[in-house]
C-alpha cells in the first residue's frame, strides 16, 4: 500500500520525491553529465595558465616571482585571474579581419577642373626650401605639407631637407628613404619640384629663413610668406611639422593625398625588404596582426604613468625624466583614469582576445626596445604565442644596411603594418595617424585604436567579473574605433588620421544603410553620420578649434614674419623639440 518513496539528504533536510518525479529527474541528470562531458572534450584555444595574464597591469613590469602570485594575494592588489577565459572564449560580433561597409567607399584624390596645371600656376623666382622635424612620420607630415604649402604659394618647392640631427639621429637623406624621381614626376603637374636649390652665378642662393605658426592657413602663408618670397626670393622654413593647417579646400585636401598616398613611395631596398617580411607572414597564416607597441623607456618616461614595475621602474623612469626641465608629472593613475598612459603590452593582449582573436593568431610587433624586455611582453606572448619582429622574420644579411638608421628600420616596420589585416596602435603617434588614415583610404582596413580612458575602468576592475562579462565590454568600447567607415566625423582629428575629403562614397547609398544594418543591427539614415560612442584616447577638435588653438599659443603668431639667423629652430628649446620628437612616431 505504502508508496516507495527515495531519501536525500541535502543540508540536513529531509526531501521525499514520488517514483513517477525520481525516474525523469535520474534520466535529466544523467542527460547532464553526458552533456558536461562532451563540452569538455570539445576543442579550445590553446591558452596557458600562467598567473601572469592574471596579474593587475600595475605589476606586469614586476619581477616574475611577482606574476606568480596565488588569486587574492596579501598584497592587495587586484588579480584578474580569468578562470573561465578557457571555457568562454567565444566569436566575437564583428567582423575581426575587414568590414562589410569597406565596399562602399573608395579613395579618391584625383583634381577637379579647376585645378590648374603647375606649368601655369609656378611663377618665376620663387622657391621653398623646408626640413622636416622629427622621426620618420613627422617628417612624412612635414613632407606633404610642404607639397601643397608649395602651391599655395605658387613657387618652386626644393626637395625636402630631411632632419638629421634630432633625437632620432638618422644621417639619411631624402633619396635614401624615399623613391625621388617618382616623387618629382608623380606630382609634377601640381608643384614644379627640383632636386637641389637655386643657383646664381654659379653659387648656390642664400636663402632667408623664417618660419610661420603651427596649423598656418592659405591666407595666414599669403600673409605671412608670400610677402617674403617676393622679396626674398628663396625662403627656408625649418621645423617644417605640422605648419599647414586642417582647414583646406577640397583640391588642396586631395594634393595632400596624392602626396602621402601616391607620390611618396619607398626606395626599393626598403620596400622589397618589407614586403619580403609581409610575404613571410602570409605563409604562417592567412591573417595577421601588426601592433605597433610604443612601449619604450622613452614613451614610458614622458607619459608620467606607473606601470607596477616597483622601485627599479620609479628610479629608472625618473631618471630619464630629468633631461627634460620643462616635463612636469602629475598624479600617474589621474593618467591613467584620462587615458593619457600606453596600455602594457598585456594589457593590449586582452583586448585583443576580448575582440574575440584567437591564440593561434600570428602577430607582427614594430616596436624599438621595450621597457623590462622579455619579462614585459612575456604576458602578450602568452596570449599569443605566435609573436614575430622584424629581427626574427629576416635575416642577419637581410637588416643590416638598415640597422644604424633608425628611419629606414621604420619604413620597414610602416610597410609590414600597411600590410596587416589588422593594424593595432598604443599611442596615437605619427606612425598610428598616417597609418589609419592610408588604411581607411585603401579600402577601410581593419584599424584598432584602444580608448584607454575607457578600457582602465575595465582592466582595474576585471577580477570581479566573468571573461564574458569583459569580453562584451571591451567590445562596446571599441566597436567604434576598428577603422569602419564612418566612425569618425569629417573634419574631426588630424587630417592625415582621417582624409575624409579623400574618401568617397557609392551611389547606391540604399544598399549601404541595408547592409549596416543587417551588420550593425543600426539603422543609418542616408543624411546622417554616425557618430562615435565615447572619446578617443587623443583630444578631438573641429577645424577652426584646432587652428586657434596652435596659432594662438604659438610666439611665431605675434610677429609677421620671423628671420632666423641660426641654422636650428632659436625660438624652440632643446628639451622641448626633443620631447616632440620621441613622441612624434
């Protein structure tokens, strides 16, 4: 009579289940199990667990007994232990390797009409003669800049006079790094351009040296050099970087791609080394990643911000920071809650496999010495393991003409991270401007840039939540910052970051609103832009906003016009132009 009834005990409670409710639930449980078992034996990435990647970015620079420690160390510092990243690693919802969008954009940099030929616009007599400032990609700025200030003032442009004797300390000359006969003939029906300055007489012509205020309009060079250039004849603008401003109209736009993007080409040693490199690359994996770290004592040393390398760290970086006078350190995590610090080198390895690539990705690292060495990147080369240079991809025979100069090891490096399927930057540099820029020209291709200010809050706080939890929010931060078209409004940041006057759009604007959506899940309606969600790791201003800002703060705005006898820039201290040139590339 007496219905057989199963015993559990649970917590001291007794539970009685009916025989019809017991045989199911065996059944659901065994079901369970057999489930849990086949999840385990399905395959995963390939990722260790090493304590390493768990550690707190402020002790990724410590020493590696320090990586070691257990979860919940009496240290106090925050662990970001990530025991489920094995499990849980998942597709990301973007596309990792190119853009859907990209199809429906395309450079354009070709003249209208009205763009006169030079042969008619060069008038007789006038010449401009500029050096460049900086490393490789401040030079490149100075370089095209000096094209169109050329036109502007319808005088003959000498090729650029490369600098020489910044912190870089390259001794190359123009035709060293760049093709120059390509770059005369390309551009020679915009600005006449000759090899050599003038000569009379059979002597080479002095010229008058001025320089003019940073982001100078056409009429602030109309107002300010062509006065000079009439009387003068010959005029030399040194410290040529960033002297011409954002604020352009559309056939001078487009000059200034035509120059960075076409008439600016490699000599071929360069070249044929780099795209060896790519080659090499492309036979270890069909996709690549090239990340340009910046994570030398230099860039470290300037940006004022604690990396967790303890006291050896706080004395080094100190060190290096008393060669600049004028370099004042504030509170360093106030930097890093701004956004103003680099991430670590695992830091940007998180990101990464947050955005959903994988560990088997191969990854091409441009970079000069790094801050700690192997114990520093030892944390992203567990992330991915699969980690290449350019000392590691060539031969000793292969870089050793480039290795004593520093600006044709990083024509190497731009030509390798020109190549990539995805290009990730740590600072927003030079090299980071012009490479976005050239990426979004040819085709939209992938281009990450980290909004540190707001992946901190993320990376301090990843102890207290899942890999998923993390995943998904480094991925609301960054999905508008991957190079899609779009992302960024025309007319904000840097030309040379975003030329948007250089970039059209095809006319069948209804199957590009249909194919963001279905991509995007957002509607874009054909009269609007998108706009981008949280800021960029870099202040972005309007045109107008960004001119008065340099020109208003510069000494050069006060005066007309400002001679300058010295054969260096008088007017600018020797710490401060360094400064600018460490950060420049």
């Amino acid at each position: 009579m007496g219905q057989w009834r199963r015993r559990i005990h649970h917590h001291h409670h007794q539970y009685q289940f009916p025989r019809r409710i017991a045989l199911p639930a065996a059944a659901l449980l065994l079901l369970f199990l057999a489930v849990s078992l086949l999840s385990f034996s399905l395959p995963v990435p390939p990722l260790t667990g090493h304590l390493g990647l768990a550690s707190s970015s402020r002790r990724s620079l410590g020493s590696s007994r320090s990586r070691r420690r257990p979860p919940n160390s009496s240290d106090g510092e925050m662990d970001g232990g990530f025991s489920d990243i094995r499990k849980n690693e998942r597709a990301a919802p973007i596309d990792l390797w190119g853009s859907k969008l990209a199809s429906n954009f395309y450079g354009c940099s070709n003249s209208s009409g009205k763009f006169l030929d030079s042969s008619v616009t060069t008038q007789p007599d006038r010449y401009l003669i500029i050096v460049t400032s900086g490393g490789l990609n401040q030079q490149r700025t100075g370089i095209v800049d000096a094209v169109v200030a050329a036109r502007i003032l319808n005088a003959t442009l000498v090729v650029p006079k490369l600098d020489q004797r910044s912190f870089w300390k390259d001794s190359s000359n123009f035709s060293e790094i760049f093709d120059i006969d390509w770059f005369i003939s390309f551009l020679a029906k915009d600005v006449n351009i000759i090899k050599e300055p003038p000569e009379k007489g059979g002597k080479t012509v002095k010229p008058f040296k001025m320089r003019v205020p940073r982001k100078c309009t056409p009429r602030c060079y109309l107002n300010r050099v062509l006065p000079a250039i009439l009387k003068k004849h010959v005029i030399r603008m040194t410290k040529y970087d960033y002297r011409l401003s954002n604020k352009l109209d559309k056939d001078l736009q487009k000059l200034r791609c035509r120059v960075n993007y076409h008439a600016l080409r490699f000599t071929d040693p360069i070249q044929e080394l780099g795209e060896k490199l790519i080659k090499r690359m492309r036979e270890k994996s069909r996709y690549f990643i090239a990340l340009h770290l910046r994570f030398e004592p230099d860039m470290l040393a300037f940006s004022g911000c604690y990396f967790g390398g303890g006291e050896k760290e706080k004395r080094d970086l100190s060190s290096i920071r008393k060669r600049w006078k004028t370099l004042h350190i504030n509170d360093p995590e106030k930097g890093r809650r701004q956004g103003r610090c680099p991430l670590t080198p695992e830091e940007v390895g998180l990101m990464l496999r947050a955005l959903g690539y994988r560990s088997d990705v191969h990854i091409y690292v441009a970079s000069g010495e790094i801050y700690g060495g192997e114990d520093t990147l030892a944390p992203l080369k567990l992330l991915f393991p699969n980690f290449h240079t350019k000392e590691t991809l060539s031969t000793k025979e292969e870089l050793t003409p480039f290795l004593t100069h520093s600006s044709r090891m990083a024509a190497i490096d731009f030509i390798v991270c020109d190549g990539s399927d995805a290009f990730v930057t740590n600072n927003n540099g030079n090299m980071a401007k012009i490479l976005a820029g050239r990426r979004r020209y040819f085709g939209h291709k992938r281009t990450i840039m980290p909004i540190a200010k707001q992946l901190y809050p993320l990376f301090m706080n990843r102890a207290n939540i899942s890999w998923d939890a993390f995943s998904s929010q480094i991925q609301i931060v960054q999905k508008r910052f991957i190079g899609e078209p779009m992302e960024i409004m025309p007319g904000r940041g840097e030309f040379h970051a975003n030329p948007a006057a250089c970039i059209c759009e095809k006319t069948d604007i209804k199957s590009l609103v249909e194919l963001n959506s279905s991509s995007n899940r957002e509607s874009v309606r054909s009269t609007e832009i998108s706009k981008p969600i949280g800021e960029p790791t870099y202040p972005i201003y309007t045109d107008e906003e960004a001119d008065r800002s340099d020109t208003e703060d510069d000494p050069a705005e006060r005066g007309e016009m400002i001679e300058m006898e010295a054969e260096d820039d008088s007017l600018v201290r020797q710490e401060d132009s360094e400064l600018e040139e460490i950060l420049s590339d």
